[in-house]
C-alpha cells in the first residue's frame, strides 16, 4: 500500500482559535481507491480538519498537498476546483429546486447563455442511474425525497464536480438500516472506481464496516494512521479516549430483580394514540424505573413519547399521571413532575445564545412564573452545582452555550430538567451524536437518578445503550408498538427480533 | 401535467379569470379587449417594479425602497428636463442610478449582513428625502418626448389600444421570465432563497447574485418611474407612495412565497392583474369608495398568506416524514 502515492496530504496543520488550539501539528494521508475513516471523540478536531480541508477555515500553519502540488484552499470554490467535494450530515442542497437542478446548479449545460433544461435534466438522470443505481424522477423538488435519496444527490453532484476527494461528514446520523446500506453500496462502488473517500461518523459498526484505514485525533492532535484490519475496536475507543476503557464495562448490568414490583404506578397511558403517527398502545411506568423505548428511526418512539408528554394531541385513549390525573398539553405534564429532552437538540432544546447558567435555570424560572424571578446568585449557585455534579466542560457558569460540545449541550439540558426535580424524566435520543465517554456519563446519571426514585423514559437508536440501562423495554415498528419486556427476556437478540418483526426476515 | 408546485399560480390565474368573469356578468361593457388592456395600461408600472420585487423576494429578501426609488425618478427626470437635458440622456441616467442604488443597497445587506428590511427601509427614507431636496413641489413635465410617450396609442387589430408603457412593461416581463427560468443569475437566485448557507457551499457565486438581485429591482423601480413620469406628466415627492406595498402585495398574491425560494414572475403578473381587476370593478361599481380596493386586497392577501402557510406547511410535514 505505500508504494502507491497519496491523492491527498496534509501536513503539519495547525489551527488556533481565540484561547483554542484546535488543531496542533496534524497530518492526514487520503490515497485513491480507499474509504478512509476520521475518527475522534467531539472536540477531537474532526470537524476542525474537515473545515480547514474544504475552505471553511483557513490554515494557520502547515500546508495541503493535492497530488503531490501543494495548493491553497481559501473557500468552498478552491476546494472544489481541487477536487475535494463534501456532503454533509445536513443536506447541504437547496430543497426548493429540482434534483437535476441541485445537481448541476452553477455548471448547466448552456446555449447562449440559455439553459438547456432537458439537457440537465438527462444528465441528471443518467448520472443517477449510472452512479448511484438510483432511478427517480429529476424533474420533482429535491424535498419531495427522504434524506437518504438527498444525500445521494449530494455525492452525486460532488462527483461530477469532477471530484477526487470525497469527503462524507457524518453522513448516516439520520439513515435508517436500509438507507445506510444503499449508501455503503454506493461507497463501495465509487470506491472501487478509484475514488478516495473520507468518511466521518460516529458509528463503531460502520467503520469497520466499510473503512479501510482510520486515522484518529485526540484534543486536536494526531494519534495514529492505521489499517482498520489491525486496529482491534477496543484498542481504537481507548485511543479515541486516551485511556483505557474502563468507564464503560464497569456500567453495572442492570439488576432487574431489586425494583421488579416495588414502585407504584406512576404513569399509565391506555391504548394511547393518534393518528398518522402512533397507533394506540398501553405503556405504564413504575416509580424508579427506566423503561426503554427501542426501535428503529421512524419507528414511532418520539411520536409515542410526545403523546406521554402532552405535545400532541391524542386521537384516542387515556393518559394518567399517578393520582393528579389526566395529561393534556406539556403545561399539564411538567406540573405533574414529567420533563421531556428532546431529540432535536439544537432546535427545541438548548437556546444558543443564552449562557450555561440560563440555559439551566430557564425551566425552573418557567414553573415559578415570570414575575418570581430567580436572583442571579442563586442562578450562579445552581448552575455551579450542577455543572460540577454532571462534568459540565467548560465549567463556566457565564459561557454561551453554543460554544459547548454536543455532549455537554445534552448535560446543561438534563441539569435544566433535573432542577425541576421531575418524577418522570423523557430522555429522546439523549446520547445522539456524543462522544463515548460523554455517553457513558450520561448512562451512568440516569442510571443513579432512578436509583433515587425517579422514574425515566430513555428513547435510543442504540440498542445496546438501551438494553444496558433499562428495566423493561418497549420495542416499536412502523408506529406500533410490538412487544414489551423485562429481566430475562431482554436480550439485543429478542430485541432485534421484535424491531425486525417476526418471520419477516 | 398539473404538478404541486405549480398549485399557487394556478390558484392566482383562476382567481383573475373569476373576477373578471364575475364583472362581465354583472357590469355591462366590463367584458370588452379594451378593459383588459386598460389593466396593463393603468398598471405599467406596477407590473415593472412587482417583477424587479419578484426577484428579491424569491432571493429570501424584500426591497422597500421602489417606491422612493419611483419618486426620485420623476423628480430627477423633471427637474433635468426642465433645465433642456434631452430624453436620451435623462433616461439612461436615472436607470444607471436606480441600479446602482439597488447594487448599493445589496452590497451592504451582503456584506455588513444586515436584513434587507432595514437597509431597504432606510434606502426608502434616503430616496423619499432627496425629493424633498431636489423641490417640494411638483415639477410638470412639457418636453415633447415624453408627452408624445404618453399620448402614442398602439392600435391593435380589432380597435383597442394600448399606450408604449404596456409595450415596456411586456418586454421586461419577458425578459425577467427568461431570466428567472433560464439563466444561471435567476436559478441563482432560487438557489438562494433556498438555502444559502447550501449556496455558499455550492460554490454559487452568492455575493454577485444578492447584489445584483437588489440592483435589478432598482432598475426596475427606476424603469418604473420612467413610465411613471410618461403616465403622471410630473415630478413629485408624493408620487408612488406606498407603491412598494402594492408591489409586495401583488408579487405575494402572485404566489410567491415571502421566505424565498420558491415563486413565478408569471404569477406576479396576475398578481398585479387582479389588484387592477378590482380597481376596476369598484370604479365599474360606482357608488364605492377607491378605498374599497385596499380593504379587498388586505382581505386577499390575508388569504394567500394563509394558503402559503398551509401549502409550506404540508412541505416540512412531508420533510419531517422523510
């Protein structure tokens, strides 16, 4: 393999940002015809790198080779005349305009000046067929198709952006089984056309899956190249991680049998649903126990829980909340002690612009009303508390919460929620796109918060954190809810086959 | 083929041909060529300076300041045709300068990254102001050319007729929809109010699209006062007030949507057919005051805004499905 040359070089980058080093003395190798895996925890410098590759950031030291020519990328335009193109994790097209256009959107096939729509639009079609084996219809918005398909158009103007490089950021975070499997068969293919790819994720399965060699960053630094082939996946967390990894085997299985039938009822919904999306089910929730929704994306698990919390309006059935009663709008709910952390983070959780400290106080200040307002010490008091009792980094009371890493994003939420001192606490997707060692925090919190009586809904994409962490376990499929168990019967095995649903497949 | 996207024009074209139907019914002599024709002949300018708010408009922005911009141009216009400037020069002069007012507004929304809201808006009380500075009064217009321009009829076969301002106001209308529909700026432009954060990393080239968006609709509004000027034979510092919400109202109305990306310039021509429409209807009708016309528009964008939300609305479902 090192006979052959490198498309791509990159050697000796730094990158500072006020009171950062995001990167120190970095260096990543790309050659033709491999899928190469950028692997690190948040804050790594992934993103950081991937910035500086594509034009984003500039370099502050250190250079690019291109095919043995040192070149300099200042914008998104350079980078793609280079040939390093990069589909993100949002799809960075414009989904008002049709497939064949976001296509070729910049570069169309012109006369005089006059675009030759059926030109673009059999190209378009041909490029699809041909390159992604997707046959759709070009002619349609490009919102008119799942995200899947939009990445696929994604990679598909990159490519004949005449790409070389491909970069893929994190691209299968919002893919289900299949979707993914229809993008590694691309990959596969491009790959063996010769093309170098650069692919970012989260997901342990997937790079060995379908990388060839790993290069991992830690704290902005260079760790290591390796062949994925002879990087054992425990050696690669525990260098994701600089340490050995304790943290996550010394989770304690949980006990099932200590809480089995100790708690009382403390939620009970009655063949609860709506329609379009969930179809009716019975779930209860004990005191103390964590009941775990699985299933895959789209399954219905986020549909199911924003009917717990009031936040849409069910067509029919009844929801309890021990003896208060009924459950309507999310008013309702939180004042009967349930918190709901939403999966979209970014969007209806965290306000940007607000500071750690006010971003944990704002549900507190909400459920005391407007005009008992919360003094700024013991704003400072609590926040301080909290950050110290969750790890918040950094643990400044006062700084932005924008700057912080999804993970620590997700703890100031749960430290907003756990302040409220809720008796039912909703987690959706509460370790999505964080670091391990932030996850397994996160796991271990809820775990000892149901030690201490509160009773928890965890909702997870990832099985095995699920399994690790609940008493009992709902699976859905196609918004219905299929099977329920607890202690003995909760295996990934029995799991797996509930969420693939029986005989099928 | 009917398709989804193309739901709001056809809402727009079949509420023009309602109304107008439903005032040939009721008024006689409402249903003759000429009272058509006379839509684009009292509109002109509007129709101009709705197709230059199109494009802004589809490009995620707004521009306010057309209707100041219309002002300026009569008064410019006057005041140097009364010190004896000759047309050919007069007229280029003021179109260089509605864009370059345009291009300058769009340099400092592109680059300080201000809302266009508040840029236009001050470019609206700038234009306004320099009226007052050039006269408080109104300036009449005498010079042969332009009362030429405003008296020329067009017969067409059959006796009806239309002034040189129609004629104008198509020309543009054809070139912006092939602008729009055919050219890198306009898909630009699309591409834009899409998403243009995604533009950027397209590698669109966003800055001379955004500038040049606002430099258009400046020369539109520049265009517009032009025709203005042959419609009112004046300049003066009250001409076309309001004027950039009769253009806002009827690009909306044409089924564009106000948060970009998505829209017709065709649309917009309905949309300003079917505020002439009941105008007509309600001079047709006599006893009704003009301000009748307002109140109907308010009522129809009301409605238009709603179907917009309900039409985006299915959109992000059907995303949020994906």
């Amino acid at each position: 393999m090192e006979e052959r040359r490198p498309i791509l070089h990159m050697k000796d980058i730094h990158k500072h940002f006020p009171g950062v080093k995001a990167l120190s003395g970095v260096q990543f190798r790309l050659f033709p015809g491999e899928v190469h895996a950028l692997m690190g925890e948040n804050g790594a410098g992934k993103s950081t790198l991937i910035k500086v590759l594509t034009g984003v950031y500039s370099i502050d030291q250190g250079y690019v080779e291109m095919e043995q020519k040192r070149i300099a990328i200042q914008s998104p335009q350079d980078a793609q005349e280079a040939g390093i193109s990069t589909v993100y994790q949002e799809v960075n097209l414009c989904p008002n305009l049709s497939v064949a256009e976001n296509i070729f959107i910049g570069r169309e096939p012109r006369r005089f000046g006059r675009i030759l729509w059926k030109e673009v639009n059999r190209a378009a079609a041909s490029l699809l067929e041909e390159r992604m084996n997707l046959s759709i219809d070009v002619t349609l918005p490009l919102h008119a198709y799942p995200i899947a398909i939009q990445q696929l158009v994604a990679i598909a103007r990159a490519l004949n952006i005449s790409a070389k490089v491909l970069i893929l950021d994190e691209p299968t975070s919002s893919l289900d089984r299949g979707e993914v499997r229809q993008l590694f068969d691309v990959m596969n293919k491009l790959k063996g056309e010769g093309l170098a790819i650069l692919f970012v994720t989260h997901f342990l399965d997937q790079v060995y899956e379908i990388s060839d060699r790993i290069t991992i960053l830690r704290g902005g630094e260079f760790v290591g190249e390796y062949a994925a082939s002879a990087l054992p996946r425990i050696e690669l967390v525990s260098k994701m991680i600089g340490k050995e990894l304790k943290l996550l085997e010394e989770l304690p299985k949980q006990q099932a049998d200590a809480n089995e039938a100790a708690g009382e009822l403390l939620l009970e919904a009655k063949s609860l649903g709506r329609k379009g999306s969930i179809e009716p089910f019975d779930l209860s929730i004990r005191k103390g126990e964590i009941v775990g929704f699985a299933g895959l994306l789209g399954s219905g698990r986020t549909e199911a829980a924003r009917l717990l919390f009031g936040a849409d309006r069910p067509d029919q059935g009844s929801l309890r909340m021990g003896e208060a009663g009924a459950v309507h709008t999310p008013r309702q709910a939180i004042d009967q002690g349930i918190a709901f952390c939403s999966e979209d983070r970014k969007g209806e959780g965290i306000i940007d612009d607000l500071t750690i400290r006010e971003n944990i106080v704002l549900a507190l200040q909400a459920s005391q009303g407007w005009f008992r307002s919360i003094s700024k010490k013991r704003q400072s008091e609590i926040a301080e508390q909290f950050i110290e009792a969750l790890n918040i980094n950094p643990p400044n009371p006062d700084q932005l919460i924008k700057n912080l890493s999804g993970g620590n994003q997700q703890k100031v939420l749960l430290a907003r929620w756990l302040l409220t001192d809720p008796k039912l606490l909703i987690l959706d997707e509460p370790t999505r796109g964080i670091d391990i060692g932030a996850k397994a925090e996160i796991q271990k919190l809820v775990m000892s918060l149901s030690e201490k009586g509160m009773s928890v809904l965890f909702i997870s994409s990832e099985l095995e954190e699920v399994l690790r962490v609940s008493d009992r376990i709902a699976v859905l499929r196609d918004r219905r809810k299929v099977k329920e168990m607890s202690g003995d019967d909760m295996s990934e095995q029995q799991v797996m086959k509930a969420i693939a649903g029986g005989g099928e497949g | 083929m009917l398709k989804r996207q193309h739901m709001p024009i056809f809402v727009t074209v079949a509420l023009f041909a309602f109304i107008f139907i439903a005032g040939s019914f009721r008024y006689t002599g409402f249903f003759s060529a000429q009272v058509l024709l006379n839509l684009f002949i009292d509109n002109a300018f509007l129709l101009i300076v709705a197709i230059g708010m199109t494009f802004v408009i589809v490009s995620g922005g707004i521009d306010l300041s057309v209707g100041s911009v219309i002002a300026l141009t009569t008064m410019i216009s006057a005041t140097l045709l009364q010190d004896g400037w000759s047309p050919a020069a007069v007229i280029p002069l003021v179109l260089i300068l509605g864009s370059a007012f345009g291009a300058g507004m769009g340099a400092i929304i592109h680059y300080f990254k201000i809302q266009p809201f508040i840029v236009t808006l001050a470019g609206m009380f700038l234009a306004r102001g320099l009226c007052y500075v050039i006269s408080t009064n109104t300036i009449t217009i005498d010079n042969a050319f332009y009362t030429s321009m405003a008296q020329t009829k067009l017969t067409l076969p059959g006796g009806s007729f239309v002034s040189i301002s129609v004629l104008i106001a198509l020309l543009v209308f054809g070139a912006a929809f092939y602008m729009a529909h055919y050219t890198r700026f306009g898909r630009n432009t699309y591409a834009l109010g899409g998403n243009e954060q995604s533009a950027v990393l397209m590698g669109l080239p966003v800055a001379r699209t955004k500038i040049g968006v606002y430099m258009f609709s400046g020369f539109c509004s520049a265009l517009a006062g032009v025709v203005f000027t042959f419609y009112m034979l004046s300049g003066y510092g009250l001409h076309a007030i309001g004027m950039e919400l009769d253009a806002i109202a009827a690009v909306v109305i044409g089924g564009t949507l106000l948060t970009g990306g998505f829209g017709y310039v065709a649309g917009t021509l309905f949309g300003v057919l079917i505020q002439g429409v009941i105008q007509t209807i309600i001079s047709f009708e006599g006893t009704l005051s003009s301000w009748w016309t307002r109140i109907v528009i308010g009522l129809l964008l009301f409605l238009f805004i709603v179907l917009q939300k309900l039409f985006s609305g299915r959109q992000l479902l059907q995303k949020h499905r994906a």
